[in-house]
C-alpha cells in the first residue's frame, strides 16, 4: 500500500491530510500557522507533523508518494514563492526547503488552483477535465483546469479570477488596487455593497430594511430571495449577472465542461446556482453551451485533497 500527504496551509491554521493512493482519506487534523520571525518555522511544523504520523503508522517513507502542498499565494511551477500577504514569507523555495526537511517529493500550488484540483478529483467537479472554479468568500479566488492540469500561468497567479474587470466604470477601489473587479460584486463583502447600493436608491418595501444596513450579508440577502422578497431577488439577480457574464467570458477560453461554485456564499445552494446560469447561458458562446453548473461539495477539505492529488496526477 502507498500513500501520500496532502497539505493546505493558511495564515491562522495547517490542514493536512493523509490519503491512501485511491484517495480514500485515512486521517486529517491541524496544526497552528506560526506566522511569527517571517514565518521560518512553517514549513519545521509542517515536517515535523508529517514524520510524527509517519512514525505513530509505521510507514517507511518507500511507501510515502509525496506530499502536496497548497499556498496562499502566487506560486511558480518550480515550487518558489515570491511573496506572501499573510504567511510572513518573502521569497521561499518552498518546494527545495520541504524536500530537504523530509527526503520526500514535494509539490507546491496556490491554494485556490489547488481547492479547485479537490474539486474535480472528489467533489462538484467528479468526472471531469476541464472545469472552472469559484470561490465566493470574503473575497472571490479561482481555479482554472485543463485536461486535467491546474492552468499555472507564467507567474504563478494563474486562475485569478476574481479580478477581471466586470465594471469598467466603477469608482470605488478592489483590495487588490484596480476598479471594476469581479470581488466588488460577487464576494460575500461584494454582495453587501451592492444590497445597501440599492437599498440607497429608493424607497421599495423589503424585509433587508428591517436590519440594520450594516448587519446586511450575502446571507441575509439570499434568506430573503428565498422569502420571495422582491427587492432581494433584484439584488441576486444583479450579483448573478455579473459572475454569470464573466463566467461566459471565461468560457470562451476554457471551454469548461463544468464551472463549480464554492466558498461561503454557495451555502445559500441551488438557488444561487439559478441566477448565475441564466445571464451565462444568454451571453455564452454557442459552442460552449453544454457547460455544467454544480456546487463544490468539499468544503474546507477541498485544500488538501487538490494538495493530495498534485502528487497522485
Ligand atoms: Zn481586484
């Protein structure tokens, strides 16, 4: 029997993960994200939680594939990081550095392209090769598939598609700088914003009134469009356009056979699915057409399942 090591590493907590070669998850637990002196002691923790498992099931290390690691951040095909937003790391060879700590393989991916390799192994995506993923969180992350490989790009940042300008006349600013981003419109902060946008413009009777305009979420607004509320389908229906166009803009260079959506706004479920298919379906090209939508069913798991599946191929 073989295994592997699937790894998903956040700014507050390590997910790991160790999978039998068919995928079949044997145990999974955490460790603390040590952000502190640069982030130096990550990835000690992260060899030191791998070799303790190793040694608690007696497994020589012939019998360990890999171990496959995902990262908040850009990360080049070589396994390099050059900077990260939460983890402490400037430049790391993450890859080089893993390997020596353990003598095992290691490979390294975004952590959203990594969640959407999840995806399509054993959740929303199964069966397929081509896929697009979404994550409406706080903010929107992405990962694009293709035949079955995670879409890398030159610099590591391939996939993100939250930042496609969707608005060219937008004002306000996104957090990554730029205007008119996908995230100012469909990220559980983005949905927010345009309910009290459009609470602001007129008077309409909607249950969203009887709360306090800053308590407003994206799932208060789906609670409401699941009430009938007029004013909240409105609001859904002009988030479903904007992620449903800039879906079918994606389309057209991925020719997904399905596009998977997770992250925390998808809780709100099948509904939220029906107003991103309709504006997509309008403006998709005719060819892709045949595309699928599906929720992701993994959750917080999906991290270190596309980890796991890195190194499985
Ligand atoms: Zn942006």
């Amino acid at each position: 029997m073989r295994y592997c090591f699937g790894v998903d590493i956040g700014g507050t907590t390590v997910k790991l993960g160790l999978f039998k070669f068919d995928g079949e998850v044997l145990e999974k637990w955490e460790i603390k994200t040590r952000t502190e002196n640069e982030g130096a002691n990550i990835l000690p923790d992260v060899a030191a939680a791998i070799k303790e498992r190793m040694a608690q099931h007696e497994l020589p290390k012939e019998d360990v594939l890999g171990v496959g690691v995902g990262i908040p951040a850009p990360v080049m095909e070589t396994g390099i990081v050059k900077a990260t937003a939460n983890l402490g790391w400037g430049y790391k060879e993450v890859k080089h550095e893993l390997e020596e700590l353990l003598e095992i393989e290691v490979k390294v991916g975004n952590d959203a392209n990594v969640a959407a390799l999840g995806e399509m192994w054993k959740g929303g995506g199964l069966g397929h090769r081509n896929m697009i993923m979404v994550t409406l969180g706080t903010g929107v992350g992405g990962g694009v598939i293709t035949n079955g490989h995670i879409m890398v790009g030159g610099h590591g940042a391939g996939g993100e598609i939250g930042h496609i300008c969707v608005n060219y006349d937008e004002t306000e600013k996104c957090g990554c700088g730029s205007r008119g981003c996908l995230e100012q419109y469909a990220s559980a902060t983005g949905i927010a914003r345009l309910a009290r946008k459009r609470l602001a413009k007129n008077e309409d009777a909607t249950v969203l009134r009887e709360k306090n305009i800053n308590a407003i979420s994206a799932k208060t607004v789906f609670d409401a469009v699941k009430e009938g509320d007029k004013v909240a389908c409105e609001i859904a229906e002009e988030f479903g356009q904007y992620l449903g166009y800039a879906l079918a803009n994606l389309a057209v260079i991925v020719d997904p056979e399905i596009i998977v959506i997770g992250g925390g706004v998808s809780r709100a479920g099948e509904i939220l699915l029906d107003y991103v298919t309709k504006p997509f379906m309008e403006r998709v090209f005719f060819a892709n057409k045949e595309c699928g939508f599906a929720l992701a069913t993994l959750g917080n798991d999906a991290g270190i399942f596309g980890a796991a599946k890195l190194v499985l191929k």
